[in-house]
C-alpha cells in the first residue's frame, strides 16, 4: 500500500463518512516544495459538510492526526500537511525494492492480453532512421505492458504490399542486376526505387507501367510474385540485423499481403449492415454524423485499400487474440486514418474498439525536413547504430582498457544511446537527427543513467556488500533517493495510462542525479558500523535503474 493511500485511511479514520476513502486519496496531493511536508489534504471539499471555514478543518484534523508513519503534521492554511517519519518510511521502501528485486513495480498477471502493430517497415526498403521512433516507442510500450501484468502480442505489420511493388518490379527489370541484387540487396533497391521516380518525372508512362506490374501480382502471375517473394525475404534478413542490435522481437510477422484473403470478409460485413454506398463509383463508409470525410473501401476498378486492410486485420486479430487493448504505435500524420477505421469498426458493432489506440509520435528530422526514401533523403539506421557502438568502443578504450565484456558493453552503451535519445522525448515532439548530440556521454543521455548505475555496482564490489538490509537515515540526500525509488510503481502505472515512454526515461535520469548527489555528498564506503546499510541502499538504486533501462530496451551494463 502507498503512503498515500495510507494517510487516507488514517484521514478516513479521523473524518469519518462525510467523504469516502476513494475520495480523501484522491484529493491528496504531493507538495511542490520540500517545506510543505510530503503529502497535503485539501479541506475545502469538507467546508459544508462541517460548517466551518477549511482552514478552521485544517487546524482541527492536525490536532487529531498522531501516527508513527509522520514526523510532523502541520495545518498550512485550508491545507493538512503530514511529514513522512523519514526513518520508518526509508526502511519499509528500501526493503521492499531488496526483497522484490527486478520484481519491483511488477503488477499481477490479468489475464488480459494487448496487441501492439509497431516498426512495420516497407520491404525492399532501408530501415532507416524513420523507423527508429515507432520501433522503440512500441518495443518500450510492450515492455510497460508486460510489468503492468499484461500479455502482449507485438505485430511486425510489415508494408509488403501495394503498387510501389509494380514500380521496383519495373525498375528491376529496365535497369537492375540480378548479381548486384543478391550482394547488397536494401542498397541496391533503393537505388532502383530512387531512379524509377526520377525517371517518372520525366516519363510518366512507367507509373501505368508500375499500376499493370501490381495488378499482374495481384493476380498472381508467375514472375511477378517470384519477383515479390525474393524482395520479401531478402528485405527480412536485413531487417532482422537492425531487430537483433536493437534486441526488439515480434510475435508475429503477418504484413499488409496476409490480409489479402481477409478483407471480403469485410466487406460482407460492411454490406449487411448497410454502411457501403456508391461514391463517385467507390465505395466508401460514410462517416458525416462522426464529422470526418468518408472512408474509402473500394476503389472504382475495385481495388482495395489501406483502410480495408487494416479493417480486415482488426477483425483478425480480435478474433484470434481476443484482446483487450490494442495499440497502433504509427506517426502522428495518420490520425484521420485511425480516427476513420475506429469509427467504421464502431458502426460494425466491435465494442472492443474502445480498447484500441493509435498511439502517434513525431518525426524524426533531418535538417528540418521529414525523412523521405522516394527522394533518397535518409539515414541508415544500422549505419547510425554501429557508429554509436564504434563510438562507445572508443570510450572504453581510453577510460578503462582492461574492461572485460568491452564489445557487449560497447553494445549496450553505443545502442542504449540511440533509443535513450529517442525515448527521453515526449513522443509527439519532433526529434532532430544529431548524431553527435545523440552520442553524448554526459547530460540527459542513457550513458549517463548507465554510468550511473556501473558506478553504484562498482560501490558493491568495493564494499563488499554482503545483502545486509538498509537501517534507515532520515538526512536530505538519502531520502531525496528514498523519495524517488517510492515513486517506481506510479511512475510505472502514469507511462502505461499515457502510453508514454519518456516519463520512464525523465524518471531513471530523475534517480541517477539524485544518486550521484547523494554519491557526492555521503561517503558510502567509510570503514564504520553503516556501511552495508549504505550499501544496501545502493543496491536498491541498482535494482530499479537497470529495471527502469530495461523498460525501455536499453542495458545495464554492471561495469564501464
């Protein structure tokens, strides 16, 4: 139980039935200033029930509200404000980080399950820095979910269909090489894709030559899906490198074309409801009483679309997962899309709908501008990953040669750079890309939360600690630590309501500079009858550091 929801039984106790304890807790607040105590009940909401004035309340209910869990209770005003007893308190949360270990913040298990569609790159398409932001804003929101005693389903809903596959099969065949192909397969694409657009503006003939390519795919022509099937397989090798440095994994790999044989489904459904009308020869959902534009299902040579796709795959995955929650982790520009596939999902009679959330973050940018493959205006994201690794190896070399593990360490650090720059930002900022900034050993960067935490283990070592328990220290600098290792479990329970990585990063940058004041202020290893209960606070800050980087995809490494 929190200190909050226990001063609220006390509160309970002491005003009786006039408020319930549902509502003294969440009337609580945490003071801004360290002055004003540690938790404050406003007494305004008391005033009529009581027939006083709330500060006349305030000074009434400090009088009543003696308990060992306080130091001090003070009436400020219409507000009652409690001191935690500093001693009792750093004992009860020290020990309980100890005795859970990574296990800390940890809910039950539900039973309940939530699908995440996240990453989902273009085959025969660079996995570029683009698709850095919903790589590991999804990978980090799996995590939160699972702590949060979820099961979780990642979707790799991969974009392996749709006419640019007609263009490359295009370019292929006018100027690709089969050999040169096989060598550098991403690379060699992207080449033919960038040409055949540069091309096209001055021949506009190769995009019907493009359209006619897919439709022969859809139709399942030999060569064109042979063709299809090598673009596929070879973009997943590659793909699979990125994943394997980022230590991100998916449950299932069913892209866009799996949905091919799924999406009349749909569109039965939608005709025996009678949501499909005729729209300038399409069909389309109409969505005016919802106050957006119609949504398009069928085109008028009766292709279908995007939104039939993704139609198709919520009905699949309910059906197959039964989940509870689903989250769409796609860009911020696609929000009409999602708002028009929820609405049509909620016409169909899916209640589950309410469940489902697109989760949009930003763009990465580079020198101002959105990333675009078509113009060849990207950055490669293994390129950037392995420079960071290059650049982390560098470090360690001229800080600490002799380290063992370098190369998984240089790892671990180079990566944990990279998704810490992302994940430290709220996610519908826009980032710009900076390599150099995104490599910084100091600052609000993961290196230092990871230097943090190496350096709280190398304190272990040197003082032997033997997994003594904490006795307790009521000073500034201890409990500044002991204050942020209580706020973990809420931390934890705001990121998974908000679907919001960053505030588990501000957090763990939050704990390391608390530490390393503390670090700064109190000398942890003197020879003298506290040292393993100092220690065992350490400890403590190891245990939720290395979990807090863990949540969000980055290691920690017990050494640097």
């Amino acid at each position: 139980m929190s200190y909050k929801q226990q001063y609220a039984e006390i509160l309970h106790g002491v005003i009786g039935e006039e408020l319930t304890l549902e509502q003294i807790e969440q009337l609580i607040e945490q003071p801004k200033h360290e002055d004003h105590g540690d938790l404050a009940f406003p007494c305004f909401m008391l005033a009529k029930a009581f027939r006083k004035a709330p500060v006349m309340i305030a000074s009434d209910l400090a009088e009543k509200l003696e308990n060992p869990l306080f130091s001090k209770v003070q009436a400020a005003g219409p507000y009652v404000n409690v001191f935690l007893n500093r001693s009792v308190v750093s004992r009860e949360i020290v020990g309980e980080v100890l005795a859970k270990g990574g296990e800390f913040g940890t809910s039950e298990a539900n039973g309940k399950t939530i699908v995440t569609d996240f990453s989902s790159p273009n085959i025969a398409k660079p996995f570029s820095m683009g698709h850095l932001r919903s790589t590991v804003i999804g990978n980090a929101l799996n995590q939160i979910s699972r702590k949060k005693g979820y099961d979780v389903v990642g979707i790799n809903h991969l974009g392996d269909w749709g006419t640019q596959f007609g263009k490359l099969m295009v370019a292929y065949k006018m100027w690709g090489e089969e050999e040169a192909v096989r060598a550098h397969p991403i690379e060699e694409l992207l080449k033919l894709y960038v040409r055949f657009h540069e091309e096209a503006e001055t021949n506009p003939s190769l995009e019907d030559e493009g359209r006619a390519w897919f439709k022969k795919l859809e139709q399942g022509d030999a060569e064109a899906t042979e063709l299809w099937t090598w673009f596929r397989e070879v973009s997943l090798v590659e793909f699979q490198r990125v994943y394997d440095l980022l230590g991100v994994q998916f449950d299932s790999l069913n892209g866009e074309a799996f949905y091919n044989d799924k999406m009349q489904h749909v569109v039965d459904l939608l005709e025996e409801k009678n949501l499909l009308i005729e729209s300038e020869g399409a069909m389309v959902v109409d969505l005016e009483v919802e106050g957006m534009p119609p949504c398009l299902i069928k085109k008028k040579d009766g292709a279908t679309l995007y939104a039939t796709r993704d139609l198709a795959a919520a009905v699949y995955r309910h059906e197959t997962y039964h989940f509870e929650q689903a989250f769409y982790v796609v860009g911020g520009e696609q929000a009409l899309h999602f708002k028009q596939l929820f609405a049509v999902l909620k016409k169909l009679g899916f209640d589950h709908v309410d469940g489902m959330h697109h989760v949009p973050f930003g763009l990465i940018m580079k020198d101002g501008k959105k990333m675009s493959t078509r113009k060849g205006r990207i950055v490669l994201l293994e390129e950037v990953l392995k420079e960071a690794i290059d650049v982390a190896k560098q470090n360690i070399a001229e800080k600490n040669p002799n380290l063992a593990n370098a190369e998984q360490t240089a790892r671990q650090v180079g990566v944990g750079a990279v998704i810490f720059h992302d994940l430290k930002n709220e996610r519908m900022n826009n980032i710009e890309f900076d390599l150099e900034q995104m490599l910084k050993f100091e600052g609000e960067t993961g290196p230092y939360v990871q230097y943090t935490n190496a350096r709280a283990n190398s304190l272990l070592r040197k003082g032997n600690y033997d997994g003594s328990a904490f006795e307790g220290n009521d000073d500034d600098y201890t409990w500044g630590v002991v204050s942020m290792l209580n706020q973990f479990p809420v931390v934890i329970d705001r990121a998974f309501a908000r679907r919001e990585p960053s505030i588990i990063s501000r957090y763990v940058l939050d704990l390391a500079q608390s530490f390393n004041k503390y670090y700064g202020q109190v000398r942890v290893l003197e020879e003298d009858a506290g040292k393993q209960s100092r220690l065992a606070l350490v400890k403590s800050v190891t245990v939720v550091l290395t979990e807090g980087l863990r949540l969000l995809g980055v290691g920690a490494p017990e050494e640097m």
